[in-house]
C-alpha cells in the first residue's frame, strides 16, 4: 500500500471506534495467513542501542507480544556488538577487529556471553514480559540448540554454525511461549563461542520451518545506490540477490545479511526481509498490512 | 471510549501503515483478555432482515471470523422471525399470535424449521464460510443439544429449554470451528420445538461457561425514557435490572432480552451485552476497543 | 444364505431366548469384520416417500444405531427429490427437468436447500435421536464439507462434486457421533449448489475411505432384464458393470447409481451395494447375515 | 421375558434373514446399555469339567468373544479345582480338606499353580484366542494383582485377598483385550498362595467398578427349596441375600457364592449374578435378551 | 576391562561411600547409552535348575530389576527342559528324544505347558515381583504373541516359530512393566506347540527392534577349542560366526545358540551375546562396566 | 553407613567387574525409591569458586547427570556471590553490604545479572552439556517464574519472592531436560532484582512439591559446637531446628540457610539437606548409598 506508507498519519485520537474495528478487518487476512507460522526475526543490537533505546526496544516488545496474541509463533534471534564494546571499554579493554569481526580471546568471550546473555537478553525478557509470562531467554548452549565450530583461528571464539537442534525451541513455542536467544553456541567438547546473530537467524529459521525470517536493522532495506533512498528494491529473488552481490551492488555490511537471507529461503523459508528497525512497528506494518515495507528476498 | 464514539469517522485512505500499526497495538490487550474465551452471540432475524440485509450479514460475518481469528471461541444463535413470516406469507398460512408468541401448528413448525435450518442458518454459514471452512451449522435436535418441552399447551410447538448438552459445540470449538446453531429442540419423545432464541443463547451460554453472551439487535441498548436516546444506560447490575424490571421503566420487547441476560449471569456467564447490530462492527467496537457501545449487563 | 432369504418368516415370539443368543453368534463374524469400519449409507428421497414413510424410517434409523452400537462408523447421505417438488407445488412453482436435472434458479434452490437441510435432514436425525444424542446433521457447506461448481449453464445451480474435505466428518465420527448429510454443497465464492446425492456418496465414500458404500433404493438391485425378478446379478466386478452400462443392459436410472459404485471402489471403497430399501432392516441382513441381497459392486 | 424361555426352540435353519435382523434389532437397547461397562464372569472348574467340556469351553469362549465385540469389556475369572484333583491324583498325592478348603502343603501349591496358570488358563485362552488375538492369560501374582495372605494357619498356602490392583488389568481392557486370571495371589514377601476363585471375583469387581459380576455355576441359581427347581429366586436384594443366609435357606456351597454377590454389590458393583454354565449361552441371554435366567442380587 | 575381571573381589565393607559413587559415575556412560533401549534375555532352564537354583534365581532377578530402573526395557524369555523332565518323571512318562528335540505327545505337551507357564514363568516373575509390582507372566498363546506350526511330524507337538506379533509386549514395556515369557506358541486353529526357547528369543528380538540380545547359559562362552577355557572367542561378526559353524569349530549345543544370534543380528538387533549365567551378575558386568564377559555376535 | 564413611577409599583399579556390579545392586533401592522425582539442588556460589572450581564443577555435573540419568528429576539453583564480587573489583566498584546483604544500586544489578545469568549459570549449563543436550538455563525472568518485590528500601535492588510460577519448570521436566536458574526475579512492573538464592530454593521445592532439597555448602553440616567436627547433627525436625536457631545453637550463616530447611518442609518438601559441597560426590552418596552425609531436617 504505497499510498498509504506515504500519507501522513493521523492523529490517533480523530480515530472513531468505527475506523477502528475497520482497521482490524483489513488486518484479518493477514492474521489468518501467518496464523501458527513461525517467524524469526532478528533484533540488532544497533537497533536497540539508539538514543532512544528504551522506547524502541519498548515498542519491538508490543510488536512481539501481538504477533504471539494473534497466533503466530515469534521467536527472536539478537546479537549486542554495541553493548559488548561498552563492557569491555569499561574494563579497559582493547578490541581488536579483523576483516569485521572481532578477535574473541577467552576473557572477551566470556564479556561477550555476560553481556549478550545476561544483560541484552534479559533486557529484551523483560520487556516482553510487562505483557504476561511469555518470553524465555535461552542461548544457543542451552539443551544442545546451536552446535559451533571455531570460525577461523586468527579469531578465538568467533564460531560459526555447525548445526543447530530445533527441539528446545519448538517445545516452547508449542506451549505458546516466546523464546528470546542469544546467539552463543558450543562445541562438542563444550568449549563456548560467539556467532554471528546473523547466521544463526538465518540456521535457525531452516531449522524451524520458518514462513518468514526478518532482519530488524538500521537501514530501510537494500539499495541499488546506498545513499538513494529511492533506489530501495522491494523484492528480490534468491537468484536476483546473488547476482547483486556478485556485481557488487550490494556492498559492505548489507552482503552477510543478504547471504543469510539467500541462505535461509534456500532452506526451505518462505520469504525474508530486511526491514529498518527505526521505523516504528516496521514489523506490524509489514505483516499485517498491505504496505510492504523494506526488502523482501524470495526463493 | 465516549470521545471515540462520538468523533466522525476518518477517511480509511488517509490512514497511515503507522495508524494502522497503533490499533493493532491498541487492541492488545483485549486481545489477549479474551483469548481463548467463548463468546454466545445471539444474532437476530431483525438484524438481518433490514433493507441492507446483505451488506450486515457480510459485515457481521467478518467481525465473527476476526473473533475466530485472533484466539476468541465465537458461538452464533439466530432466531428468523421475519424470515418465516415471509414463507408463511407465500405458503398463504394466516399466523396467529398470543402474547407474543406465534401459535405454531405441525405446518408451522415444518415452516419454522425449514426457514431456520435451511435457509437463515444456511445463509450465516455460507457468509462466514467465505473465509475459510470455519462455520457449522447446527440445530438443537443435532447430538442431543437441546432439550426442550411445550412452552404452553395453546401454544403449540413452542418450546422451552428443559437442558443444553454442550458437548457437541464444545467439539466444535475445540477443533477451531464457528458453530451456527438454529433454535429448534427436541423432547424426550423426539418432537420438535421452535424456541425463542434469546432463551437458548442465555441457556447455551450458561452451559458453555461463556465469558460473554452478547445479544445484537436493532435497538441501541436498554434506555431509562424509551423515547430518548441520550437515556442510554451503560451499565447495569442484575439486582438493578431486576428493580427497572419490577419498575417497569423497561418494558415490552426489552424485557426478554433483559430477563435473559440476568439468567444468564446469574449461571456464570461474565458479562451480557445488548448492542445494536445495525451499527456496523458494533461487537468489534465492543470487544476490541475502550469504546463501549449499548447496555451491559453483570453479576 | 439363499435358503433363509427364501424361508417364511417365523413368528417372533416362538423363538427362544437360545435362539436369540444364536442368531448372535451368528452375527459375531460380521460384528468383528466390520469393527471401526466406516459404511457409507446413501438413503433416497424415495425410500421414505412411499406410503408407510414413517415406518420405514423409523426402520431404517434403527438399522443405523445398531451398526453404531456394535462398533461400525456409519454415514448417511440423502436426497430428497419428492419432498422438492411437494414444497413447490404448494408454492406454486412448475418444476422443469432437462435429462433428468431438476432446472434449479435461485427460488427453487433456496426452497430445495430449506427441503434438504431443515426437512428431509431434520426427520432422519430426529429418527436417529430417539435412540440417544448420536446424529448429527450436516450440509456440504459446513466446514468445507463438499466443494462444488455449476454442473451446466442451462441448468443454473444444479452443482456437481469438485472436492470433498473429510475433517468434519472424520471429527464427529471419532466422537461415536453419526453424520447426516444433505447434499447442497457450495463454490469457492460461496455459492451453494444442489448436487445428485448418489454422487456425493460416492465422493464422500472415497474421501473417507470407506469399507462400503450402500444405496438403499426402491428397486430390488440390478436386473439383466428389468421386468424379471429372477434376473437380478448379485455381483458384479466394476468391470463388468461398466460393460453391462455400455451394453445398454443397464439402462434409464439404473445407470448413475451403478456409476457411482464403480467410482466408489475406483476410489478405494471395499464395495458398493444397491439394496432395496422398501425391504424391512435390508441393511442388517447385508451387513450381518450370510443372505446377501441386492447387487454388490466390488473391485 | 418366561414365556421365551419357556418356548420350544425352533430349528434355526427355518429362520429368515428378517428374523435375524429382528433379533439384533431386540438386542439393540442392550448392547447400548452395556457398551464400555465392565463384567467380571467366574467360569467354575467345575463347569468346564462336565462330560462335554470341550463344547462347553468353546460356547463359553464365543459368549465372552461377541460381549467384546460389541463393546463390552469382559473379563474372565477361573478356578479349577476338579482339574487340581486329578492332578494330584496322578502324582499319587491323597487331598485333604477342612471345612472344604483344601489343605494345601508346599507340594500341593506347585500342583495347584501348574494346573491353574499352566493348564485351566492357557485351555480358556486358547479357546477364546481361537477367534482373534484377543485373550491374555494372568495370574495374581503378575503386576502385584492380588496381594494376599494366609487364610488359615492350618489351611497351609489357602490364600485370602488382601488387597486388589487393577492398574494392569484396566490396561489391558483398555487395549480392546481379554484378561483371564488364574486366582494365585501373592504376598508382600513373595509367597503364593492359592486363593478361592468366587472370592476373587468379588473383589476384582469391586476395584474394577464392575457394572455386572457374574458366577457361571453348575446350578440353575438360588431356590428356596434347593430340591424344587420352581423355588428358583430371580431377584434379591443384598440386605434380603443376608436374611436367607441367616435363616439357612440358603446353605451348602451357594453360601459363599451369595456372600461373594454381597460382597461385590456393597462394593459398588451394579448386580451380581447366579447363573447356570451349562444352559448353551446362559451369559448372552442374560445380557442381552428380556429373558432374565438364574438369580439376580442387587445392592 | 580385562584387568578388572581378574582382579580379586575386594570385601565390600571395606568400600568407602565415595568408591561406590565413583562407581555409579562409571557406569553412567552405559546407562545414558542403553536408556530406554530393549534387551531380550534368554534365562536357561539349566541356568536356574543348578544346585543354588535359589540363589542363582534371586541374583538373576535383581539384575533384571536394575536394568528397569535405569531406564532400559528388559524383556525375559525362558525354556525349561530339565524342570520338564523332572515332572515327567514324577508321573511314570519316559522321555524320547529325536535329534536333541523332546518328542511331544498330547500329554506331554500338556505337562511342558503346565511346567513352563505354571511353574517355571511364575518363578521368575515372583523373584522379579518381590522389588516391586514389575514383573508380568506371559504366553505365546496371549494375545497372539507367537504363531507357531509343527516342526516335524515325528516330533508331534514340537513347534517353530511362524511369526511374533510384538503389540502386547510392547504395550506392557510402554507402562514400564517387565514381561517374562514361556515359548508355548500356539497354531491359527488353535493347536499349542513347545517351541525352543533360544529361537523364540532371536525372533521376539528382532520383532521388537531390540537393542540387545543375551542368552545366559553355562557355558563361559564360544570357545576354539571347547576344552581350552583360555580360547574363549570375544568377539564374532554374523559372518565369522557362520564359518566357525561350517568349520565345525562351533559344534554341540553351541550351534543352535549362536545360530540364533546370526538371526537375531540379521533382523536388526545390534548385538547379540552368550554369557554365563552361573556368573554372578554377569549381565550387569556386560552391561555397565567395561570388561565385556563372554561372546558377543555383531552384525 | 557410618563404618563406610570411616572406611579408607580402596584404590578403583583393584575393584573387580563384580564388585562394581554389587554396588549397583545396593543403589536399586535408592534408584526406584527417588525414580521420577523432584530434587532441588542449590548450588553455592561457594562451592565452585574454591581453588579447585573446575574439578569441583566437573564433578557436580556428573552426579547431576547420573541423577538425571536413572531417572530423577534433578532442578539447579545457584548463586554468586564471590563471581559478582570479582567483576565489580575489576570495574573499580566498591561493594556494600548492610546486614550481610549486598547493597544493589541499578549499576550493581546490571553486574549481578551479567554474572549470575551470563556467567555462572553458563559454566554450569555447560559442564551439564558435556555429557549431552541436557541442561537449560533459566533465569528467575524467563516466563515469569519468579515474581519479586523489594527486601527493603535501604538495599536497592535486593529483591524477596512474592511467588513462582513452576509451568516453565515442569515443562522442561517434563522433557526430560535439567533446569539451571539464576535467582533474578522480576516484579510486577518488570523491574528485576537479585534474590538470595538459598531461599528461591526453598520456594521453588516447596511450588514443584520436590521430594527433597539439597544445599550443597562449603560446610560439613549443622554443629552443635560450630568448632568441633564431632558434634555434627544428622537428623533434625522442623520443630528441633528452630529451636536450635531461638536458643542460638544455630548461629551466623547457618541461620538463613536452616530457616530456607524449615520453610521447605513445611510447604510440603519431603526432606531438606544441607551437605559439604566440597566433598566429591557426596550428593550421590546422600541419594545413593546408606551413608548419609551431613545435615537432615524432616517435617
């Protein structure tokens, strides 16, 4: 509905309860469409450490909590690069980056799993639950969820991906729970490391059958010239995107978040998003109304 | 929500993504309150039978799915006076009526089934069913729902509750389907009754355990001065009903539907509503907003 | 048991108690087979037109509960072609058949869906009912029952069977309930069409799995010459009967009936009957007695 | 229904299909009356002892066959204390007795275990199997059955129930299949003992919420005059039973069978039953036909 | 473990608390991996009918009420040849045996049954019952468990296994019970046959997907040379184990044992093993610790 | 089994297969006694930050995997102190502390959370992992499982339980998994605070009806004389220990953790301990052996 995403919103109180009951019954297909689908949706760290953090991460656990009233499964993935800098600032220590990532020595590692697991992830359970007993925090080390490897020696405790075990997960969703998982993994030999929220979202979503996977960030979606906001692309196909990224269209921090969604519609996920995670309710908009927003990525 | 109630109705179109967004979030928590929980819409034949018979059906029929749809149990009993009149009428069959109550002969009663059952039934399925393979039609005589006896010799074939076995609506439920029930019973013997549907809904509600029981009708609620619609009263108490009862400040018509409302919290059922169904989406404004619209009943 | 088929009926109050336990034992083989079997039962409008309807139906709903009791799933399917036409003509409605189909308008098919759904269904499942809460009566619309299209312009909402969804059926089948289904099903738009019951009972047959599909109808069964008793074929491979259709030794009404037993056990159904059902408790002699009668329709 | 009984039965093979068809049709409010409901039968070892015991067995074992084919749970109990004699007899071992129990050494235990668990059980599951994959043979001591304890010290390994646990065979029942149990008990320390079989019938009854026990004996029932098959005593009541024990009119070894019918009637067990085992199918008629046989005690 | 097993027994007072929790934790990779896991065990006649039979008996049973309470699921089967034999005896019947099979008239038939399932089951499952109500006693006759068919004319009613229906021991080991079972099968008309216990076992292990099959014997194992206590063979593939049959360096009694391991390996149950059962808990130290006793056939 | 505890530890490898054997014999009591129940373990803060933590925690983790493993349902409480101590030191934050509670201003509250949630509870997750997907890690936030309120204004963010809500708990039980949880609970509002975790252990054995409640200390048990080893008390009932704790028998840091005993069994906990954690296994020789080890309080 591009009329609509342009025209200016109106003041909320001018609503009568008519145009209210109304605004529900464009909403109904929609809510009987994704009813008991699941969707992951990847929450960046960014997009919560803005200057107004508290609101945003206030109104990213609505947006949450009314997917799960209306039936659908949500489950978010988050990563907390931002805040893992604060901590390790705070300790005195140096980060280190190669090629993007940052070198994981075990002292970073464990900042790294205190902050993501015990401050960001609880920070995002408990904005969930003001609404009612429904999220569950979990990291990827809980119940076997995400096996990992070592990514690249150079890196420590960077890991990636070996495999990820859906059942902890699918055993809360079917009681009608919200899990909330930071993205720490661990080896066979039970040796912890810290993955890229990215990849994990997009494994996870395969693994969990997901209709839709979304990636909240703070840009408005792929562009075919970075500083256009008119050259924003609404739809791409897995083969479109590959392309892109080949001809390196697609650039820079937008190539691994476009590969995870490529990754995930290969495995079996029906259609992935890159959303601007600033914008207020971007997720309910593109879920429950025609104004698409973003960019979508198709098998 | 009296502000809302009175504020003119925006233009749909000039509504934002973002609008729409905020109503959804809105509706949260009366989503999440009536998750789950049974609601006994009676819907009358009078509602139905108006001059834009169609376009209410269809409107009704969305906001029951939208019910359905986010978690809510809806459970719709309809009566259809006018409808056998109608076919009565055409069938050149004088009705005759004492104290309100149509005199049904044999021939009357094979009318008033057929109208109910298959025809105004039908047509409530039908509507509903256009949004998937939600609704089933029911009578009372099916799976031993009603139990019923002669309302009055003189009367006929006009029965009165004598039971309700919910089990066969509960199945229904259970299995997420809308259950669209005609108030024909049966007795013991196996013979038929055509029962006043007010009646059956206070009765089915109490059985259901419902958390609502809502009677939409054409009038806007239970008014002090009839004649006055400001007379609005929005709330009453049973004991209170009971005194305007005795009082006779309500009267004719009203007092069934009141009587039926105080029956039926007197059994458990949270809270009765009479509403006017003639207003479009008057049970989703009810239900979903802070805009409470006619007369509600409770404990 | 062509020699019991044959022998005089003994007075019933001359048996002894250890004949009854006999005649149960003798039942016990049949009992055992058919144990959890779905049958479906296609009950024609003319098999409870006749002169002693009430007697016959009365006869028949015993029939059904006892193959309920003993543990068989039985489904009945009916039209109801005489009772139409008597509500029209007392409308005064002139009835117009092209090949046989009734020319169906909107008047006609709202009067032959309030004949089916709130006449004809109604009475069977009252007669059912008086033997406890078992039946419950369906139309195809309920619930997706039967998806159906316009069979031919000309013949305006005469429909034809484009699906049958079993899950309603199957629902109340687990719940020990008997499904009674008029045979109006409804289009993708919602618009309801009158279907030939024979062959909705064929398609739901099918749909169900079915171990047997039984037409109770108002003649002996198939007959090489149709004015000579002593011809009728007791069995026939789906085979030869297409044979016997081409051959034009079944002829005139005959022909969509055994068609719709070839399609049944084309479609799975162990076997397909036609039984007379002027004949007292034809259906339990089928089911539990060596005396078969009729024609039966295998494979 | 005496005249019944009374009449001369009539040579099955002069019996229409019809006449049998009729006969179910009769059957019919019993089979529903009874569906699901527990009966407890004790089958004496002295009613498969008689001259034509195979035959016997085989009509017992298709009563108990067709009562779980139309819903019934049966569930057999057996002694087999003729069997026991013989035995015992072969091996050279002279039986002692004390007020008719038999006085039972550690020798004498083994040869009672055998005969029961090894011989009387496996006959009559063998007997019953013969018809489908239907009976299992248990004996007390399995899954803690039956806990007991000494009778009487001189009485050697004469058991008494102590206690009943019908967790295993509720299980059983519950997969559609037949117990028979061999009356072993067993007790906290591991010892077997031999138990009266009428005794336990009467208390597994009770912890099975029987709705029916009934003793298969080789006597017509109680009379009041044990020599004059006309003082046959159809119906008493548990407090009138006591009386006559009291008063001696009944005496000998009906008494422990009437105090078992007590026993189980004050237990909760809807009737107990008297009947003779070697009327051919003395059960079916008792269950399913007005003809009541034998005696009847009610709580 | 090799050195454990030659290791003197230490005096188990001597053990401190934190040895025997030390050895707990041992033995919890072999719990872990055996949870829930079936093993059939095959528990000789001879193994019990030695001079400490009691002794051997109540150790025996312990061991199997250990395996249950750590979560495996053990199904036992047994023979009992010489107990047979004893009875025969006792009633004046000479033994005549064919090839190493008991020639088995009617009678004889009839003491094996009562000795088998009268004797020697209800041994074993009161040794298991004295920890606890665990222990069921069953038949091949129960519930068609075992179909079976002559062997070979000559041998009358000596049987072979036709075929092992699984549902009744597989719904006991659901409700955690232990099922004990003695090899009478029983013929489709009914006819029962004593049936070698060792092939009962290999079938009933392979219809139950069995993990493990064990035959407790009194031998130490397969052996090179049957004199040379030192040539014990550990390990056998399916295909060795054949070659040593063929070579005859497997030979005697040995050959039907380990032929039935082949069996039980070829239909999927992943070990097979001979121990000796004289050992005190043998099967435990097979089970739970390193030092593998006796023969163990591998696919 | 005082003698055992004296007893010198023999040397593991001088243990034969058999006496290993035995020593499982002598847990099946223990193992089917505590078979499927619910065993809170608090684990302290304490315990894994002695010079040897590693070990400690490795060994604690196989004894709570063996308690899983034979079927008990074990729950992990944990606090700590020490590890919370250590991160704020290294963030140049001085601890204070009133009445030995640790004064939690919002920053404070941020490190514990981090530590308890994203440290400690992760050491202990994963220590339980290496021996497979079993454990979860909870935090008193996650679905609302400990709601929390204020201690007391002067102390910040020192919280007490105002309830728990076990579904989460039982869920994950249910599914065979372990429950790690960090005792941050969270208010009403959403406002977390950290709560000692020897009374969340209590509170949560008494809502998961817990059959026993562990504290694992770095003390050997309650004394009389808190300098004399030998005045250990083994048993105490509720009664007895508060007695002890008026007349100051009871004193410091016992006080709080024997009143957590108290309140346990009074809410319905069988049994409460409070053992030496430093001792290697000596959870297991409290749960398995007849060597009871420190400090029991009864009802």
């Amino acid at each position: 509905m591009n009329d609509g995403e342009k025209s200016m919103p109106v003041d909320m109180k001018s609503l009568s309860a008519d145009n209210k009951a109304s605004i529900l019954i464009e909403a109904l297909p929609y809510i009987k469409r994704w009813s008991q689908k699941v969707v992951v949706i990847k929450y960046g760290g960014n997009a919560m450490a803005g200057s107004d953090e508290a609101n945003s991460l206030v109104s990213f656990a609505k947006d949450i909590v009314i997917l799960n009233a209306v039936g659908m499964k949500p489950v978010v993935v988050h990563g907390g690069g931002p805040q893992i800098g604060e901590l390790m600032e705070k300790l005195g220590k140096i980060p280190e980056f190669i090629d993007g990532h940052r070198v994981t020595d075990r002292e970073t590692l464990d900042i790294a799993r205190m902050v993501l697991v015990g401050k960001v992830n609880r920070d995002i359970v408990s904005a969930i639950n003001l609404h009612g007993p429904l999220a569950v925090g979990l990291s990827g080390e809980d119940g076997g969820l995400i096996k990992a490897e070592a990514k690249n020696a150079r890196l420590g405790y960077v890991g990636q991906v070996v495999s990820v075990d859906p059942t902890l997960v699918e055993g809360l969703l079917h009681q009608g729970l919200i899990p909330v998982i930071a993205t720490i993994g661990s080896s066979e030999g039970g040796q912890a490391y810290n993955i890229n929220a990215d990849a994990v979202a997009a494994s996870l979503a395969g693994a969990l059958n997901a209709e839709k996977l979304v990636y909240l960030t703070d840009v408005s979606g792929v562009r075919r010239d970075v500083d256009d906001p008119e050259s924003l692309i609404s739809l791409l196909s897995a083969t479109e995107a590959k392309e892109l990224i080949e001809s390196k269209v697609i650039s820079g921090g937008m190539v691994p978040k476009v590969e995870s969604c490529i990754e995930a519609v290969n495995k079996g996920v029906g259609r992935a998003h890159i959303l601007d995670g600033r914008v207020q309710h971007a997720l309910l908009v593109e879920i429950f109304t025609d104004g698409g927003v973003g960019t979508m990525v198709t098998p």
